[in-house]
C-alpha cells in the first residue's frame, strides 16, 4: 500500500519564517518586559513602597 503524499501548501516556508521572526519578537519583548518590571521593583525597593 502506498500512501499518498500530503500536499504542500504554496507559501509554507514564508509562513514558516515569519512564524520565527514572530517568535523571536516574542522573545525579545518578553525580556525587555521582565527588565522594566525588574527595573520597577529597585525603584519601588529604594523609594521605599511596599
């Protein structure tokens, strides 16, 4: 039995590339929100806020 092959979608491999550029600027904005929030609690600690 030979089975068929599954068909490519025209434009996969742009698709695929801007599913990793979307996860790269994912990345990169989830850091530079762990750096703001991180920046936001030695404010808060030297301001002395609770």
């Amino acid at each position: 039995m030979v089975m068929p092959k599954c068909p490519v979608k025209k434009g996969a491999s742009s698709d695929a590339k801007r599913l990793k550029q979307l996860e790269d600027e994912n990345a990169k904005l989830k850091r530079l929100l762990a750096d703001a929030m991180l920046d936001n609690v030695v404010l808060k600690d030297l301001l002395g806020k609770p």
